[in-house]
C-alpha cells in the first residue's frame, strides 16, 4: 500500500515537473530546433521564391567552385586566425597589469577599457569610419608625427581595410575578455605567488608559469567563444567596409546576408553557406578542447 502511494506521488511529481517545463520546451522546439531542421533541409534545395527544387548535395557542388564564397571563407579565417590570437594576448596583459593593487587609478582603467564592448555598434562603427578617412584624425595624427608620408588608404586598400576591421573588433571585444581574465586572476590564492617570489622566480616567470596555468580553463573559455564569435563576424564588415573593397573584407556572415536579401535571394545555397559556419565552430571548438586536454595529461 505504501509503495503504491509513493509510485503515485511520484507520478504526481513527474507530471507537475513536465508541466511546468512544457511551455518553455515547446517554445525552444518552435523557435529554435524547428528552424535548424527546417534549413537544413533548405540546404539540399535551391531555387528563388515558389521555384525551389531539390537539388541533394548540389550546393555543396556549388560551393566548390564559387569564387566569392572561398574569398569570403578566406577572409573569415584570416580574421581568425590573425586577431583571435591578439586579442586573447593583449587581454591577458591588461588584465595582468590592472590586477596589481600597486596600479592608482585601476578601477578608472578597468572601466574605460571594457567600456567599447556595451557601446552602440552602429556609433562606433560611424566613429571609426570618420577616423580612418583619408583626411580622419588617424591619418593626420600619424603625419604630424612624421610617420607616414601620405595619407593610408584605411577603407580602399584591401591590405588595410582587413587591417581596420581586426583593429575595430579588438578594440571593442578586448575589455570584455579582459573581465575574465581579471576576475579569474583575483582568485588565485596570494601565497602562490609570494612563494614563488620568496623562491627568486622573477614577474615575467610568475606571470608563465602560475597565472597561465591557473587561468586555463578561462582562456579555454574566452577562445572558444571568441572563436564563434570571429566566425560569425558580420556588423563590423556591414557597418565600416561593407563587405569591400573588391570583396576583401566580406565574411561568410555577409555573404549569406547578401544571398538571402540583395543578390538573387536563394534561401537553399544561403543555408548551406551558413552550415559551413556551424562545422567550422564546431571543428575549431574540438580542436581548442582537445589541445586543453592534451596538456592536461
């Protein structure tokens, strides 16, 4: 008799508990899991409007031989590749620097520094473009030091326009790692490093070999997520250069942008486009934990 109730009051409990989470699964299932199945089988078709046809593996066919898809998939890697690195690094250093009590002024510092990541995008995109300009205050200040001869080509130079963009996105994205790092920082136990100090180990030892390997799982996290991030870059290349010049700075974020809503929108090849995202997240993330793992051993 007892264990029927108890089996009963477990139903009872079981079914209050689906209850109350059935809405919030039901709304995930209609706005999330239902639109990554619908496109992906969007991406076995092609086709504008009404006219969509199955296509099977066609697009990835397509992909293979579309010039501005493996531009704009070298562009997105280049930009991975070159300010992922820089910003985690320079993170790293500020954080180190703003963590010392020694510093005066540190919590003004910490402020201004994470300040760009919760500005307008659309402000500071118009910011940096009024600075880089030929005749931007960029230009004119590097003249008037005598180190450049002639104004930089900022925004019509392919070299230089991948250039502002790695600029722009470190200088918004840096703080925000920067907070990580410093809040992780904070928690390491002091006597570490006095006995590492009583030991001869200088800063820039101390720094290598107790603050790193401490910090790796929060530098394991701010990469993973800087990653995604890079990976998907599309407001600072849609704002600042809009995808040019000659298609030097257009990201695979932007390309499906331009598929979907301004070159012959094909809703199929745009989908297809946006799952090579999704393997690159998911390879490079792999990638990332399993290099962590590897050390760990």
């Amino acid at each position: 008799m007892a264990l029927a109730r108890t089996s009963s009051i477990r139903r009872y409990y079981d079914f209050n508990g689906w209850f109350f989470v059935g809405p919030a699964l039901g709304l995930i299932s209609l706005f999330l899991i239902y639109p990554i199945l619908w496109s992906l089988w969007m991406s076995f078709h092609s086709g504008r409007g009404a006219m969509v046809k199955f296509v099977g593996l066609g697009n990835i066919q397509r992909l293979l031989n579309d010039a501005v898809f493996i531009q704009a998939l070298t562009n997105t890697i280049t930009f991975f590749v070159v300010q992922v690195p820089i910003m985690i690094l320079l993170a790293l250093m500020l954080a180190s620097i703003l963590n010392s009590p020694k510093l005066i002024g540190r919590d003004l510092f910490r402020t201004a520094i994470f300040l760009p990541c919760v500005t307008s995008l659309i402000a500071y995109s118009a910011l940096f473009k009024g600075m880089f300009t030929d005749d931007g205050i960029v230009n004119s200040t590097l003249e008037a030091l005598h180190i450049i001869a002639s104004p930089i080509p900022w925004r019509t130079d392919p070299f230089w326009a991948k250039v502002l963009i790695i600029i722009a996105i470190t200088w918004r994205w840096t703080g925000y790692n920067m907070i990580f790092y410093l809040a992780a920082m904070q928690n390491i136990d002091k006597s570490i490093y006095e006995a590492a100090r009583i030991d001869g180990i200088n800063a820039w030892g101390r720094f290598f070999h107790i603050t790193i390997p401490m910090l790796k799982p929060v530098i394991l996290f701010t990469s993973v997520i800087s990653t995604i991030g890079t990976l998907q870059l599309f407001d600072e290349v849609m704002n600042i250069t809009e995808g040019g010049p000659s298609n030097a700075t257009l990201t695979l974020s932007l390309y499906i942008y331009n598929l979907t809503f301004k070159f012959m929108p094909n809703l199929g090849y745009a989908a297809t486009v946006s799952y090579v995202i999704v393997i690159l997240v998911a390879l490079l993330a792999f990638l990332q934990f399993y290099a962590a793992r590897e050390r760990d051993q």
